[in-house]
C-alpha cells in the first residue's frame, strides 16, 4: 500500500528482469516504484557490471555503485548461472509465477539459453515478453553491440549536435537508454491492460536507435517529406552569461511568444522589421536577432533579474543551473524528487525518482536495492518456488545458483 492507503498501480503484477546496465534496469524500476515486484536476475560472481562503476557507497566493497542501487532500488535479487544445466528449471518455476519478463541482452542470447520470448510463450501464451537492445531484433544492424554514444552517433544525433562545427562532440546524456527504458515501460503498461481483459500476452521489441529518433521534433519530419536539414545552433534557443552564470530561454514554439519580447525589449521597430515579420524570417536571420536579445540581455545585473523580468512578461527563461544546484534546489525537494532508500552499509543513501506523482504523491521506491549479488536467492527459491532448503543447498553446491554471503561453487 501507499502512504496514503492507495493501492500501488502495478500491485499484484510479478515481473522476471534479466536486465543489465541502464536501459533495462530503467524500465525495471519503473515498474517496480509502481507496485510490482520485480526478480532481478543477476549472473553468479560478478553480478550486474554497473555494481561497479562510480561512485562506491560502501569503502569495504567494490560492488556498491550509486549507479546500481539508484537503477535497481525495490527489487528482489538472485543469482542463476543461466548456462547451467539446472537453471532452465529454475526459470521456468519463475516464469510460471511471472506476469512479465524482461530483457535486454543481444538479439538472440536469451534463444541460446531457451528462453527467448517464442520458447516462453509456448509454454504460457499469457506472458508478456519485452526486449530492448540497440537496434531491434531484426534487421542487419541487430547483431551489433550499442551503448548510448555509439546509438547518439549512429542516430543522426551527433551530427545535428554539432550545430555546425566541423567536430562531432560527445554527449554526456545517456538519452538512448533511458529513452528505451521509458518507451519499453509504457508498452509493457499497454500490454498489461491487454493481458488483464483477454489473456493475450504479447512481444515487445523495443530499439534505442529507434527511441532516439523518435525523440527529434522537427529534423526526421521534415527531411522524410522533402526538407533540408538545419545544421546550425536551434534558431530561437539561446544561453546568455550574465556575471558569472547563465541564463537560458527560448523565443520559439508558441505564436504569441514574438509579441511578448518585442514588447519587452522595447523595440518596436523589430515587429516591422521585414526580417523578422514572420516566423520563416525569424529563423532565417536567427543571428541578427540574436545580436538584438543579446545587447538587451546585457543590460541585466544578474541572471535572477534577467530571469524574473522575462518570466513576468511570460517569456520562457531559466537560469542554467549546475548538477549541484540541481539537488539543492527548494522546488525538487518539495517534488521529493530525490528520495532516500535504505542501505546495509550507509543507512540510507539517495537516488532519483521515477519522473511522476500518482494519486497527488511521488513515485518513490519499494525498497533497497539488491545489497550482494543473490541477497534474496534462498527467499525466493524457498517462498516464491515453494523448494525445500536441502533443494536449494543442492543447487547452491552444484553452482547454479548463488546465495548472498557465500562463495560461488
């Protein structure tokens, strides 16, 4: 139950994650801040690679990364060795308690082990099955392996990244995973409510180049419908310094946003200009206005002024503000935008939430993350799989599975 007595959206729904990185584990804790309790399936020993990486929350461990337990916080952990022989039972008991299945590893591995989304279905037609990867699981592309720079690059993005400059830039936003991860949660959502009224289950292949594209607003249209495209800084987009910050805002997207900041500046002169008469003519000369925003701009004594005065004439404008600045700021902590979950070592430590209130409250996890690789193995082998503990003793010394504390076999 909620904090206010409400039932979770996705309460009831059980969802097996064989995901790994940060597409799938997205998508994953979505649905698990939702209601559902999600099995993450981790591989013996090493775990998810992202256990790894920075920053490590634990000084007497290696494999507590405020990256793993931020993606991953709210699920239940175990570790199966897929590629041993009595792992296939072992799945197939959990896929006959799960609703969904999710996974994201390179078209056609899950099929290597027998539990591609044909082989399950077979044996329960009701399950939904999604899995995300770079490219999709056809097409020549499918085989190759895809990380979000290499998606932002292949995707067209680099390119109108440049603005313009000669050199491609890299970006630091993991857009591609995270997209795919969102995409491929609203469609298991969909799915669900199909599976709830008929029974149907369904195949979800979700691609990162694809969410990425489809991320664009005005480039694929229209060089699909016989445009040029643009490559030069967005025309009506524009950061300008001001002392010693930034402030941000942005002259396009609605009609009456023209009329608003030519009145505000004071020169009405450029309403007549024939330049700047329509919009076509704003974005053609987008530098010469820019010039004009600029020397207006510098007028201010401090972004906060150049801030309040454009927002009082209801011109978009935003300070740019730094990542700490971001966490600091007095209108995310009122969202609970950063909430806490418990951890074994820290107490608790803070991650990001899911990007939306329901029923008027945050989105805010279940619980911790897995803390060792196999923290709930023997739980859910013995609660969830109804096994006898001399089971389990047996599939932990025969090194099919891990429990948390002990050495793999």
């Amino acid at each position: 139950m909620r904090s206010d007595g409400s039932t979770p959206l996705l309460s009831g729904i059980t969802v097996l994650d064989f995901t790994r990185v940060l597409a799938g584990p997205y998508c994953t804790r979505l649905l698990a801040d939702l209601g559902a309790s999600v099995i993450k399936i981790e591989r013996p020993g090493e775990g998810d690679e992202i256990r790894y990486t920075v920053m490590q929350l634990d000084p007497a461990r290696a494999d507590q990364s405020s990256y793993y337990v931020r993606l991953n916080a709210g699920k239940h952990g175990i570790a199966i060795d897929l590629a041993h022989p009595d792992a296939r039972a072992i799945v197939l008991d959990l896929v006959e308690r799960a609703d969904v299945v999710v996974e994201n590893f390179s078209p056609g591995v899950m099929a290597r082990y027998g539990f591609d989304a044909a082989s399950l279905h077979a044996r329960k037609p009701g399950l939904v099955y999604c899995s995300i990867s770079g490219f999709g699981q056809t097409g020549p592309l499918s085989s190759m392996q895809a990380y979000a720079h290499l998606i932002n690059a292949i995707s067209g993005m680099m390119d109108l990244d440049r603005c313009g400059d000669p050199a491609p830039r890299v970006s630091y936003l993991q857009a591609a995973d995270v997209l795919a991860g969102a995409h491929a949660f609203g469609a298991i959502c969909a799915a669900l409510v199909r599976q709830a009224r008929t029974g149907e289950g369904a195949r979800l292949d979700v691609s990162m180049l694809e969410c990425l594209i489809a991320a664009d607003d005005i480039t694929y249209c229209t060089a699909l419908n016989g445009g040029a495209v643009e490559r030069r800084p967005r025309p009506g987009m524009m950061v300008h310094p001001i002392g010693d910050g930034h402030v941000a805002l942005q002259t396009v997207g609605a009609p009456h946003l023209w009329a608003r900041l030519v009145a505000l500046v004071g020169r009405p002169e450029l309403a007549a200009d024939p330049r700047f008469a329509t919009p076509s003519g704003r974005r053609a000369n987008w530098p010469d206005l820019m010039a004009c925003l600029r020397e207006w701009l510098d007028g201010f004594a401090s972004v906060d002024e150049a801030v309040q005065t454009l927002a009082a004439a209801r011109v978009p404008a935003v300070p740019m503000l730094s990542p700490e600045e971001v966490i600091a700021h007095p209108h995310l902590r009122e969202r609970g935008a950063f909430p806490e979950v418990p951890h074994v070592s820290r107490g608790a430590v803070r991650v990001t939430a899911t990007p939306f209130h329901v029923d008027g409250q945050p989105t805010v996890p279940a619980g911790p993350a897995p803390y060792e690789v196999g923290q709930h193995t023997a739980e859910i082998l013995e609660t969830v799989l109804g096994y006898p503990p001399e089971r389990v003793t047996a599939l932990v010394a025969a090194g099919a599975v891990q429990v948390a504390g002990q050495p793999r076999a």
